[in-house]
C-alpha cells in the first residue's frame, strides 16, 4: 500500500498528534475551511503559488497576460498535486473564480488549499474542485494581491510550506507534512487510529479517562490483546 | 430593460472587475456575508443608516422612542431600496431582531446590507428578508452601538457608501457601484458575462489557460464569431 | 415550573435586554456559535475550566496524564451542568475531540461551550454533544494549550464566568447570568416574551414601529387586553 | 473659577473613575496618545469631524477644494475648541500634515484628537499644535479616507462624540465628558484629587492599602481631620 | 555567586536563544514594553496576579474593598519579587495608578510585567517602580477587568507564568525562565555573552559573518585561545 | 545632480502624494517606525529578504550556517543599498540583533527597514545602523520565523517591493518608488516641496487655507512671482 493510501485513512487530528510528540507544533494552515461541509479527505504533495501585496502598476487586469501569471501557474501543476496558494490570508480579493478553478481540475489537480478566498464562489463550487480557503470574495485577485511566482517555499496560513511537502486535508482543515517525515506518518498513523478507535469503544462502554486515554499500561495489555 | 433587470444577470464578480479596470478598487463590503445559503441577487439603491459606539448615557433603551431611533430610519426607507448600515464592524451587538426585519420586509426593502450583525437570527430568518451581515450575536443594539442617523455618507466593510449609489449582492457578498457608473455597468456586463461563459466552455474542451483567458486575438475573433 | 423549564422558552436575545436594563452590558460570549444548525436552546450552571498559553515543557502529551488534566476535570463534572471552557480564544489548536466530546456526553453534561475551537469535527459531531465554539483545527491542545484547573473564575469569549453562574445558549449563541439574578430573569422573561410575540403580530398586520416597539400607552392598553 | 480652570487640575484617570461611578465606563479615546511626551493638559469642547473609507472616485487630490473639505471644515472651527476627528482608526494615511496643522493653531484650536494618524509629522511637531493620535504615516489622507463632514456626532477610539461634549487630555490620553455631566465633574473631581494626595502620602509612610484606598470610616475621619 | 547575581549580566535575547535550543519557544511575554526608556535589567520570581473581563455586577470600585482585591494581592507581595499580571492584553483600562505602584515600591517588588496598561502614568513613572506595559489608559482597572486572584498559574503575553518561575527583563521586554531550566541558564549564559563579545570584536574589525557566527572549528578554536 | 541628491530634499509625505497622483496608493510599509527619533532621511535601492513561518525542522540555529542564511545574505548586500526585510509582521521574534546589525553596517548598507522586529534593540542602537521596524523582542529569528531567501519580490509591510526599486525613509516611516517612476518623482518633488513651503509662509501670515492648498489661479499667480 502506498503513502497515498495509507494517509487516506489517518485525520488531520491524529497526523498533528504525531508531529507533535516529533517536535512539531507548527503543521496546520490557520484560514483554511472546507469550502464545501461534505469535502472526501484528500492526500498530495504540495505544488505552491505566491502572491505578495497589490501595486497598481503590477496588479493589473494585463498582468493576466504576462509570463509570471497565475494562468502559467496553473498550466505548471502537474497531476495529482494539490496546490498551495500564499494569498497572506487576504479575504478582500479572490485569488480564482470559476474558470482558474475549473481548469485546475481539469489539470487533475487534487485540491486547492489558501489562506486567502476564492471569487464566484457559486461557480467554484460547480467546478467540482474541492477547496480549503477563508470564503469568498467578489473583487479579482489583482484588487488586493500582485501574482509573482510558483515552485517556492511560502507561507500559508502560518505555516512554512516548501515544494514537495505533503499536505493531508480533511473536516479539521489542511496540514502539512514534511517530506522527511512522510514515511513515518505514514507509518504510525494507522496504529494510532486504531487505538483511538478501541478507546472510543471503551468510553461507549462507560469507561472512565484517566488511565484510559493515554492507556496505562493495564489498559495498554487490554488493547493488545485485542489485536490477536 | 432597465438597470434594475440588467444587473440582475450580473455577478458582484463581474462588477469588481469592471470597475477595477476603471480605476476603483475598494467597493467590495468586507463581513457582509449572505445569512441563508440560496439568497438570489438582490439589486437595489442604498438607503444607508448610521451607528457610533454606545455610551450609557444614549445608548438606552429609551432611546428607541426617541425621533432619531432606527424605528423612525425604518418607516424612512422607501419601498425597493436596499437597507446599509455602518454598524463600525461590531459583532457582539446586533442591529436588528427579528420584529425589524419583518417591519423592513413588510416596507417592501429588498434586502439588509451591514458589516455588523443581527440578533434573534431565528426570527430574522423566518421574516424572510434577505441579508447580509457577519453573523449573529443576542445582545441588542445599545448594548455596544448608538444609532445616530439615516440618509448619510457611511462607510460600511471599509467601503464609502453614499445615499443613493447602487448595490448588489450574491454569493460573494455586496458590492458598491457609485450612481454615476451604473449606466457604464449595466451596459458593459452582460457582454463580459457572455464572454466569461463562453471561455468556461472553452475549458470544459480542455483548452489550456493562456491566451484564453483574457483571449489573444486569435480567441478574441473565435469568440466574436460565436456571436454572430 | 423550575428556572430550567422557565428559561428554556426564554431567546438569549430576550435574556440580554433584561440584563440590560439591569445594568449588565456585557453577557454574551465572543466566537461560541453552534457547532450545528439546528442545536436546540440548553440551560445549564457552568462548570468551567482553564487554559493557558502552551509552554513546551508543560504542554506535552505527559501532561494528559497528570492530575491537573483536562481528562480529570471531566470527570469532575457534574450531571446536568454546561462546561464552559476559557480557551483564551486560540483557535489554531482543538481543546477537545471526539474521545474528550464522548465521556462529557456520556456523564451527562447538556453541553460544551468555548472561545477557542474543537479537533476532529466529524468525530464530535457524532457524539451528539451540542457544542458553541469558534469553529475546528486538527491539532491537539497542548500544541497552543497548556490546561491548569477546573472551578475557576474564568474569561470566556470577553465575559466573567464564574462557577455555578447560570450559562443559556441558542441560534444567537451563548448567555451568562450571573447566579444572583437568575429568578428575577426566570420570572420577567416569559412576559417579556410574550409582549414580543404580541408585536410581532401587529407588525405582520402593517403596524408601524414608532410607539409600538417599544409600546407607548396606547399600545400597552391594547397589549394588556389580549391578556385577559 | 470656571469649568475649564476646575477641569484642568482634575486628571483623566480621576474623571474616568467618577464618571464610571456615575455609570459611563466607556469614555476614554483608544489610540490617542499624546505626540510629544510633554504635552499639557488641555481641557474643551469637542468640534467633530467625520472621515469614511477612499473611494478613488471621490478621495481625490481634487476633492480638498471641494466645498465639504476637510480645508473648509478647518475654517469653522470655533477658536478654544478641541478638534476630535473619526479616522475610523486608520493608520496608513495621514489626516492632516505641517500645513493643515498650522492653520489649525493658527485660528486659536486648542488641540487635536484623532484614533488615526497624522503626515509629516517632524512638521506637525513645528507647529505647537497638541496631537493625540496614533502616530504617523507618510501617505495623505485620500490614500484611506474620504472626508464627509464636519459637526456631527462621530465614534472616536470607541467613544461616541458629539458636538461640543467636552474632551480632556494628558498623558493617559484623550477623554470625554458628556456635556450633561460637566458641571458636576467639575464640581466633584478636585475633592477626589485632594483625598488621592492625602493617600499617596499616607503610602509613602509606609501605610497598607486595605482601608486606606478607598478609605475606610477610620481613614475618612483622619483625612476629613486633614481638611479642617 | 547567586543565580540573581549571574542572569544579571545575561541579556533576554542571550536567554531566549539558551531556551530555544532546549526546545523552548515560546518565553516572551508579547506587549510588556519598558516604561521608560533606560530602565536596568531586573532578574526575580514571579509573583502572579489575574484578571478576568469586566462584569458590572463585579468590577466595581467597591471590589477594591473586598478580601480578593487588587489591594490584598499587593499586601501578600514577598520583598525581591517581579509582580506578572495577566490583564489579558486589555489595554483599555489601567490596571495600577500611581497609589497602588507606589505600595508596590515601598514593599520591595523589583518590577511590574503586564500584558495590560497602567493609568495615571506621570504617576507611575514618579513612583521609580520599573514597569513593562504596553502603555497607559485613564480608565480605572474595573471598567475592562475584574480582578480574580494571585499566586496561580496566568497566562502573559502569551506566554504560560507559574508561580515562582523566573522573570528577567530589559529592553528587549521580558522572559521568562521555567524554574526547572534556572540553573542551567544562569550556567551556561556567561559563556554564551562572553562568546557574542568576541564576535562582535571581529565583525568590527571586518570578519564575514558565515563561519563566524555560529563560529566553525576554526574560529572556535581562535575564540578559545582568547580565553586562556 | 543625481536622483540620491534629489531625493534627500524630498519628504516621504511628499512622494506619497506625487505616486498618488499618478495612480499608486499603496506604497507606504506599515509598522515600519524609526528606532531612534533622530534618524536622517535616507535613500536607496532596495535588496530584499524573505521569510516564511518558522517550523520546527528548518528554524534552528543549525540554519544559521546553511548556504541560504541571514548571514549569507548580508554578505551578498551591495553597498548603499537598502535592506529591506519580509518578515510578514511577525513581532515576537527579532530578525537581526547586535552582531548582524554591525555586519551590515560594515558593508556599507544605508538602512534597515522591516515589517518585524530587532533583537537586543540596545546593541543594535550602539552599531549606528538606521533601522525602521516595529520595535524590539528578544527571542531569536528562528523562534517564529524561516529565512529563505534574498533578492526576490516581496511584500513589507503591506507593500510589494521588488529588488532594485527605490526606497526613501524619513520620520513618517518608508516609502517605496517603483524603479520606472524614480525619474520623474525625483524631478517634480523639490517644486511640489517649494510650493508647500510657500503655502506654509502664507499660512503663517494668516491666510485660510480654500484657494491656498491647493492654490486656486490667483494664489498660483503669487506663488509663480515668488520664483522669478
């Protein structure tokens, strides 16, 4: 079974736990939502897009057209990404509306994650794209924000962000995993889901916590056995 | 077919792109968000009310009988205007409960535009007056605002809102458009829709991004020839 | 009928204008919105527990063992009361999920309300525990959260909650009463309710807002017949 | 003696605690402060105005000669009073630089309170005006702001203003006093100052605070002594 | 020599590298800015005090006179103790003015830390407390805070403060130091200041920085011989 | 003269107005402020660097010797330049303290200007390198941030500024020029500064300020004669 696979099944929650007791605190794209209640979990490797602040001499409808467009960006993802957008956490202009978006998933891109918003939100969602971001806004991209690059670390969300690192996003939102650590995750992960999984049998059964979750090592030898 | 059914087929997305290219870049109402999922566009002139921060002292509930009260703004709105209230971004007060929203209603307003929040959000609801606000929060209005006047320049999600310019709102929320560009806009935005519509078709073909959207020449004269 | 019953037909809205009028102003917590749509209106004493800043010395997955752990506070919570949780409004780390959600549900507690947010959304959904909270984030408390004691004056969301002090919630979100006024609330708030229900159907009928909301002599004439 | 020589030996934390006695807890300016550390108190009546957001079709270099500029708004200001300007808070563009500044001294105004910021503030400095505010900032004010008006109620760092309420300020920054209320802070806020020094010196004896502040019935025996 | 003695000459930027490399991040208390501009570095315990928001029943100038005062919290102050008080960052309301930081003087507290304000701060500046603050407010404490208690666990500035733990403080603002890490630190800190100095000795006779600072082997051993 | 010269006489106010005037409105950085009051005006080209947030692997102080480091970055400033530094306002970490600030200086680097914060703010004064920030802290960098690279566009402070732009920095804080515009502002600012000079000497004589500034016809005539 591959990373991919096995990530499907761990949440965002247990892959933060596991950083964490790593040393990694800083894992979670503060701002992103699921733009829709009933979003699958998706698993991919980050593909990131960078704007800095509007200047009116830059952020302008020509520069659409220009060689450093988002439309080049988007035309550079390949397969199966999902891409990362460092919009500052702007929420006064839409980084794409419902064309960019319909061609992302065109592309077989897997999902778009910012910390900013998206435009023509009704049409976003039509495009079948799914999307992590603060919500909608009407005015375009170049209102509030000048396009500059694809393919660099970045920021999202408070969170460092370089290529190629994997990024797991479900109900609780996006986080990110580095590449260095994704064997590991993706290791441990389906252990501790199935721990907290007997756990919240436990509590069904009307088990109290303390000793329970974290397991003592009473509770520990129970668990273990019933995995023979 | 007048202004009112012209805008009418247009997205506030639409609008900002518009008026950008003609130089305004700050008319999109930061924190109105739709209050009920399905709200269709609403069209409308701005009959704008205005609130400072409470003071003990005047903000009373004596102060609802009072010649200056927001019952007295309500029974001032005339029918088919779109009600705008600078509440300064408060959300732990709300402007309105649920006996206002149905007396707007009943006044035949077309819809509550505000960067603060209602109260009663059930009720407010159920009067079936469409909104936009930033949530909802149960205190009254005195609680954190004194309602000061109605008919005034305001400023409203950081945007300047003068008696009389033109609003619409949708799924992105609400945009100004200043009286003296309405005729500009309603005549120019159909013709961006159609060409907006006929680019998401393009892509739904699998055609690639750049050159498409803005359209080189090329595009440009594929798509004139689509309307002919 | 007990202040439970009685309170259960009174709206926070209503609570917080008679809390007014008495001289409190500030009663309604900041970011508690219903986790659900449709969570019916709780009434319950508080229960609370406090949070500081995380320290990464003492906010570590050891500490979900000690005696001072947020698992120990929840079994120190009685049937019948509502957690409320000061979280220093953080929201970028879950102060529970869906094990913490599951035992507070199963001993009885009628609800959690919170500043700060809840991890594995999904997972505390299904436990059928109504919560008020800021929203979601995947990682764990002691990611951002250091947990220090249970029956403490607290803040929550701007408000003074102090135990025992009397907790409603609803659509508008969450109320405290404060312990010593909780009889004069029980008692004046179905009357206050019913005068609403009262306008609101002279509304529905074209009445006009001046002298009937808040009514002037003539209106509370009327209003007094109905009753009889 | 008058109000303003009463007023003037009475700091703003002592007119802030009796007002709060009186009920009025939120009279204080947020982000006014002083702009040179050793400004003298200046006691007056508020003379308003009122900004909202740029809007780049009216916040124009051409709108300062406009007939409701903020260059006319200076021409009416009463010689004695205190000049209180709702900036919204901004503090990105300057509302008045060295020039603006300098006329305003020139016609006998006493002072300048805003909640946003003032430009070429090395020139504003060289005028004598006293400044409360939030600091600088390079760009003019039609870079955030719209003027609209001049002697309206206004908000104020959270403060609601109206025309010729009184105003307060020192080095704890700008304070306002209901017009209503003024004869008796007036009257009132010496004996609380006198009672405050008696106090301090007890302090500096080395006396505890319990029972000395506030006073208990022994402590207010020994200072009334004082008095006689 | 005594831990006092040693931190005294480690600088708060030299202690939070030290921290951070034994996994501590988060010990700066965000906000506590010195009062005056060459206050001297002060080293103590921490002694806790704590705010809750406002409540108008509760936060009332007659709360000065109760058993869990601010009053009775200065009086329980040990002589050579930093007073850290949770305010909550509010900065709207003064939590000492000159009488109570005059006490606090005259008991021998070395310093006042807050994430909140001060009022009458003429006074407080005459008074020779040192303090970090993030300004002053004329408001008095109860107009935004209730206080609840000392000698608990707080949270300042975002930072996690327990009893007894240390507070060093200087221009940079204060940190604190978990009293487990004291030891060590004080330790460890000489070398690291004694080690900046020699850097800085050979970027002023014009050494690059890479190899330099962090020194490689080379440099390191050139650093050593200085010692001998 | 040269475009350095021509610049120095010009305010940061006045620039703002002339780039207003031409379309740009945003080019002020916000929360850049002098650290020290008495800093001359200074000008020069911009050399960018760019942080993102600081995750646990990649922020530490074994990057402080990676090829892609502060320090590396530093030794890659050409001469005269203007540092300007992305640090996404982030002020609880300082970016440079005392040693790399006397780098800096070393190299011939005519200021500092950043959205974040110094460390050790005492030492960095004692090297005598102007700097704009937002104050002081005095954890290290790599405590809230990851550097990642120089001489790419960035944002500052809400301003995109791409390398080789032009930067001017007085008491009113940082102003960017966009390297195309240099020419111009440089030719047209000493005659808008010799305009608002005569203004200033007719407002010191006692002239109103509608006609004066701006200057109606007549008042252009008289200033006009002045020059002859």
């Amino acid at each position: 079974m591959n990373v991919n696979e096995q990530l499907k099944n761990i949440t965002t929650a247990t892959i933060t736990t596991v950083l964490l007791k790593k040393g990694l605190r800083n894992v979670w794209v503060r701002g992103a939502v699921p733009l829709k209640p009933d979003q699958p979990r998706i698993v991919g490797r980050a593909f990131t897009l960078r704007f800095v602040p509007a200047r009116e001499d830059l952020a302008t409808p020509q520069s659409w057209s220009s060689p450093k467009s988002t439309r080049a960006a988007i035309e550079a993802m390949p397969e199966g990404c999902i891409a990362v957008v460092d919009a500052m956490g702007v929420t006064d202009a839409g980084i794409f509306g419902d064309i960019l978006c319909a061609r992302i998933k065109k592309r077989g891109v897997k999902a778009l994650i910012t910390d900013g918003v998206v435009r023509d939100v009704a049409g976003v969602r039509g495009t079948g794209l799914p999307v992590w971001c603060q919500g909608a806004a009407a005015p375009p991209s170049v209102a509030g924000l000048t396009f500059v690059n694809w393919g660099e670390p970045i920021g999202c969300g408070g969170v460092a962000v370089f290529p190629d690192d994997w990024v797991v996003a479900d109900d609780d939102g996006a986080v990110l995993i580095p590449a260095a650590f994704i064997e590991e995750i993706a290791a441990s992960g389906p252990e501790q889901e199935r721990l907290e999984g007997w756990i919240m049998q436990e509590v069904a059964k009307g088990a109290s916590l303390p000793g329970l979750y974290p397991p003592n090592a009473e509770n520990k030898a129970r668990y273990e056995k019933t995995k023979s």
